[in-house]
C-alpha cells in the first residue's frame, strides 16, 4: 500500500496523538499546522545540533568552588548555537539526556527547596528559550526518582507507586518533545515515555527554478538510554519500569517511524560505543544500533568525550567500522558532544525533494564536535540572556551552598588521592561509618556483633582536568564544601560482605592502575582510564592491603589484614556505601542488591554534613590521615608517572607522600595538569 503525502501527515499526527505524553509538547516543530511542501527537486541544508550530558551546568560556574569556570556552562553552548543558526539556513536544535543532575543548581531544585508543579527547571527554562524542537532522556535523568522527573518532564507516568495518570496534575516541562524507546512501565508495558516523534520541520531550500523554497522535511527522533539504569537507580526503579534492549527497541519502531512518513530517522542514544557481543542489558549499545536499518545519524552521549576526533586514542572511537576523523559508525554519521556544555555537535545533512520525500547526498555530509574553547585557549563569550533567564535560581543556590557547618585545619583534596591520599576521602567513610553503625545498634541486632567498615572513591580524580578535584580549604567549611568532597546524590546503603567479597571488592577497584613492568625502562602511566569514581577505598587502620601493580588485574590485592590477622575469607562484615554501588554500579563481584541490609533514605551528602556539623572541627590528625593501604613495594627501571593538577606537589608533602616529585610543571594537555613522578619503592 503507499500514501500520498497529505495521508501520511494525517496519519503521522494522528498516530502522534495517540503515544503517551505527545500531546504534553507545544513545540513549534510538532504542532499540528499545515506545512509547505516543496516543489520536486528542491534542494535544501539542514544540520543536526547537539548537547549531551549538559548535567544542569548552565552557567560558566562551579557551585563548589564559589567561582567563574569558563570551560564550562550551556551559557557558552548557547553562543555556538546561535553561530551556527547564522551559519545554517536551517538547523534543528536536540538535547541527548544527561540534563537535570549534576550541580548544587540541580540539586537545590529537587532536594533543598523542590521546584514547584508551576514552574520550568532552570535547565528547561534556558532550553525553551534556546529553541530545542526535541530532546533524549539520560540515566542521570532517573537519579531523583520517577515522581520527580514526571513532573518536572511534564509527564504523568503511569507507574507503581504512583497515582493514576488522571489524578495528577499537569505541571511545566521542557516545551519540546521528549523521547525515549527502551524503557516501559511494569504496570502497563508500555513505554514511560513516547518512544519517537515525527517534526515536521519546515526548511528553507533552493527550488528547481533557483529561487528560495519552503518545504517540510519530516524528521524523526528516537531515544535510547542505558539499560544498566535498573543497577544504577533500583531504590527509584526496582518493579516500576523495566528495559527493553536497544537494538530490540530499535527494529521495533523505526520500521513505525518511516512508515509514518519520516523522511529522517535520527537516533538519541545516550550511550558510547561497544563492539562486544551485543546484549540487551550492555551500557553502551550505540555501535549496535548503527546498524539497524533506516538510521540516518546518531546522536550519542554518557561517555563524556569528543567525537568526532582525528586524533582520539579513546578505544571506543578505534574499533572496527569507526571514522573518527569523517565522524561515522558503521557508515552513520554521528556525534558525540562531550559533556557540560563544552562542545555543540553538528551534522550536516544536504537533501533533494524528489517530490514525495527528502533523500540525503551522503557525500557531502559534514560531521563536527565544537569547542566552546577558542585556538587561543580563551573561551567564546557568554550569551547572557542565559544566564538572566535563571539570576533568581543561581543566586539562590549560591546561597544555600554557603550556609556553614563547620571548619577544617588541613586543605581537603583528591589530588594525590590515587596514590594514597585519604584526605578528602577518610571523613567521608567516618560519616557513613557512624551512621551505619548507629541504625544496626539500634534496629539491627540481629547484625549488632559484626564490624562496620566504610568505603568510598575519589569522585573529583582529574577526568576534565587540573580544576576536576575535590578542594576544600583549611578554615570554615560550608554546604559547597561538602558537595564538593561527595558529588552525587546517592543515598547510604550497608551490605552485609564475606572477607573473600571484600577481597574481591578491592580488586575490582584496583582496576584503577597500569600493570606496571618493573624491568621497562621507559616511562609508564600509572593510572588506567578505569574510573576514579569507582576507586573504593577503606581509610581505617582496622583494614590495611596492599596493592601490587606488577601484577595483572585480579591479583593484585596482598597481605589484606583485619585488626593486625590475615582476614578470614568466611568471617563477615557490614560495609557502609551507597545505593550506586550496593545495587550492581561498577559492576563489582557479587554487589548485585542481593547483599543489602540497609537501604537509607539519607543522602550521603546529608550524614556527611551532618557528621561535620556535630564534629565542629575537623583535623587532619583525626579525619584525614589514616591509611589502609599502600603500593607493594618495588623497584622499577624507568619512571612511573601520573597526572594532576599543577602546583601541587606540596600537599602530597604533607599528606606524607614522600615518594613523589614533580617532573614537568605542565604536562602538554592543555587541561592544567602536571607530570608527577611516583617511587614505588618507598
């Protein structure tokens, strides 16, 4: 059967009325109005434009640091956009997802004093305003519950949990569609979001005379988010939703998509690339997805990194079938725009009308990933009705992270963190530690006789460079503060481990570092792209390990010690950490949720504070310097070498890290990182 294209369009919105939560967008692109149709052979220039993992940096601000960061902040974003809208004669603006988490500013607005049914989240008010015709859903979206982000989308989920659909308001969301594929609610099985709209996007193009057209190009977006979201967020998630793989989502409704008339089939997958055997539960499906039929571009994200990237040594953008220089997987055009607003990712597509439907010219495609970094290393200016849109929302925020809760005698830091640091880390453990032991004394005496140990991570390890750490300095401490030595908004979970779980924990973060060849004589890296969000430590002398980098990934962890004795393998514990990491985060042996005694409804970042406001002085001598592990001692040929912040060689000093020494003041990245040196033989 074939349709004429006025039948199409009907059917196409008609169809659109029917997906749940359509009908909650007013944006322009997918309002129900006629549209132009261009004549037959029509030509016409339409890019794609893209943000990913904004994590609500709108502004060129770090809420922890109380200062200016102009790396940073969609307020820059928003100045490539308008660059490109002057480039292009036609561009359509989207959101990858990854976009209401990850700032005091975020926070503020779904913890400290939660945004009302009748107003925009701060992100969403400077998107609206910026123009987005469509946007992706990101796992982060997730961290604050499923309530939450339905009101604040919009949308009125029929979940568990939840009230019936017709008894909840209708409150403002983002005035763009949102969509979203693979994830479903348990209740109806059917999907939490619409899975893909059709924009009718309206374009202006060269008609076959040589003079300027209108048309409507029929594009459709799809999104994708990881699967891994039911480990990540259970405590929000467990028997509400479920996934479907995105490949299976995929086959599933892009064959609706076109034959609904989409001319363009745009995949938002919040995911890197992962050429392994494909999996329906994989974190990363995007290589997959690349080959389904009927994808035309692919806008990708989570990974945080840059592509395309002529000379990116980022493994998932060297596999098979991946162009990192034209910007294509498997043929697709793609991008990835890095995350916090630093870069705008763009496709350009050139069409003909053939008067029925818009085919691309493949040839003349263009892929690019741009900086908010000038050739200079200055940064492109603000545009600042950004940043006026929310004065209100930023001002409060910076008031709240000021409030004080108490001081410090010592600079609080992750610099040195990888190599053996546990000042920003060991209060941390404390505070979860106390407050676990306090809940089993008290509701848990089943459990009362066994020792609770805490772990956590360097969150702030370098990632995004020299001012990518957790400081905190010597004298009063407030909220940002706090923030600042525990990022995320997790909630404290206790699991109930076996000395060999615990062994088997410390190896899996051991994935942190290089195997180390002491015979090499040239230089060798000492730290992995393993993520230092994922680098548990334990900061007690009750606990004391070592951790052998000769050795290969597994057999690293030696002479692990409870109290002074060789830990027994069968003897039990209660760990302190968080819901992240105790629901199957990282995937760490055995850390499934199976194992969870406790689960709290208190923030880590809260017992933190708390923990602080009832210690009034924090020291070094008491909270900062106990270590439980150091590096097997062993001599190397050549230089073992990691990377941090510039200017810092003296509090790895007085952390008493003795073995390390600066050899180059700037080590060439461009990021404000140093080259130290570390002698493993100390």
């Amino acid at each position: 059967m074939t349709f004429r294209r006025s039948e199409l369009t009907a059917a196409c919105l008609i169809a659109c009325l029917l997906l749940a939560g359509c009908g909650g967008s007013d944006s322009p692109a997918s309002a129900a109005t006629a549209t132009p149709i261009a004549p037959k052979g029509t030509t016409a220039t339409l890019a794609l434009l893209e943000t990913t993992d904004l994590h609500t940096n709108v502004m060129s601000y770090d809420y922890f640091k109380l200062a200016e960061d102009q790396s940073l902040g969609f307020e820059r974003t928003a100045t490539l956009i308008n660059a490109a809208r002057k480039e292009f004669p036609n561009t359509l603006l989207l959101d990858n997802g990854d976009t209401i988490q990850g700032t005091a500013l975020s926070d503020y607005q779904a913890l400290v004093s939660p945004i009302a049914c009748d107003q925009t989240l701060a992100i969403y008010k400077v998107m609206n305003a910026a123009g987005f015709e469509g946007g992706g859903i990101g796992n982060h979206e997730f961290n604050y519950g499923l309530p939450y982000l339905s009101q604040v989308t919009g949308n009125r989920f029929n979940v568990t949990g939840m009230a019936d659909p017709s008894a909840q308001p209708v409150c403002k969301g983002p005035s763009f569609p949102q969509v979203l594929a693979n994830v479903f609610s348990v209740k109806t099985e059917q999907p939490l979001f619409q899975p893909y709209t059709i924009i009718n996007k309206v374009v202006t193009g060269t008609g076959p005379d040589g003079k300027s057209v209108s048309g409507t190009v029929k594009v459709g977006i799809i999104g994708f988010t990881p699967p891994t979201i039911l480990s990540w967020d259970k405590r929000w998630l467990d028997g509400k939703v479920y996934t479907l793989g995105v490949k299976e989502a995929a086959e599933k409704y892009i064959p609706e998509m076109r034959a609904k008339g989409a001319d363009l089939v745009v995949v938002i997958s919040h995911g890197g690339l992962d050429n392994s055997t494909y999996s329906p539960t994989m974190e990363n499906g995007s290589y997959h997805l690349s080959k389904v039929a009927g994808v035309d571009a692919m806008l990708i994200g989570h990974s945080h990194q840059i592509f395309p990237n002529a000379t990116s040594t980022v493994a998932q953008f060297n596999l098979p079938g991946v162009d990192k220089t034209a910007g294509t997987v498997n043929g697709v055009p793609t991008v990835m725009a890095n995350y916090w607003g630093k870069h705008l990712g763009v496709i350009k597509f050139e069409l003909a009308f053939d008067g029925s439907t818009w085919t691309l010219d493949k040839t003349k495609t263009v892929v690019q990933a741009r900086s908010t970094q000038n050739a200079d290393k200055t940064y492109v200016a603000v545009d600042a009705t950004v940043g006026a849109a929310i004065a209100a929302e930023h001002a409060a925020t910076i008031a709240y992270v000021k409030t004080p809760i108490g001081s410090t005698d010592y600079e609080m830091n992750s610099y040195f963190a990888d190599v053996g640091d546990p000042g920003a880390i060991e209060l941390v453990n404390q505070a979860q530690a106390d407050y676990v032991a306090k809940y089993v004394a008290a509701n848990l005496p089943q459990y009362a006789s066994l020792p609770v140990l805490s772990v956590s991570a360097p969150f702030k390890s370098g990632f995004a460079g020299g001012t990518d750490y957790t400081d905190v300095a010597a004298g009063n401490m407030a909220i940002n503060n706090a923030a600042d030595l525990y990022l995320y908004p997790n909630t404290v979970y206790a699991v109930k481990v076996t000395g060999a779980d615990i062994k088997n924990w410390l190896e899996t973060a051991a994935k942190r570092f290089n195997q180390i060849n002491p015979a090499l004589t040239t230089q060798q890296e000492l730290v992995s792209s393993y993520p230092g969000y994922n680098f548990d430590m334990f900061t007690t002398a009750d606990i004391q390990y070592e951790i052998d980098v000769t050795q290969a990934v597994g057999s690293r962890i030696k002479n692990l010690s409870y109290k002074g004795t060789a830990i027994d393998p069968a003897q039990s514990f209660i760990v302190a950490t968080n819901n992240y990491r105790a629901s199957g985060g990282g995937s760490f042996p055995g850390l499934d949720g199976s194992k969870t005694i406790y689960a709290s409804p208190d923030a880590n970042r809260d017992v933190l504070i708390a923990y602080i406001k009832a210690a009034k002085t924090i020291t070094r001598a008491a909270n900062g310097a106990h270590k439980s592990w150091r590096f097997t001692k062993v001599s190397t040929a050549g230089p073992v070498v990691l990377h941090s912040a510039q200017g810092k060689l003296a509090l790895a000093q007085a952390a008493g890290l003795g073995g390390v020494s600066l050899l180059q003041a700037d080590d060439g990245s461009g990021k404000g990182l140093a080259l130290y040196g570390i002698d493993l033989s100390k």
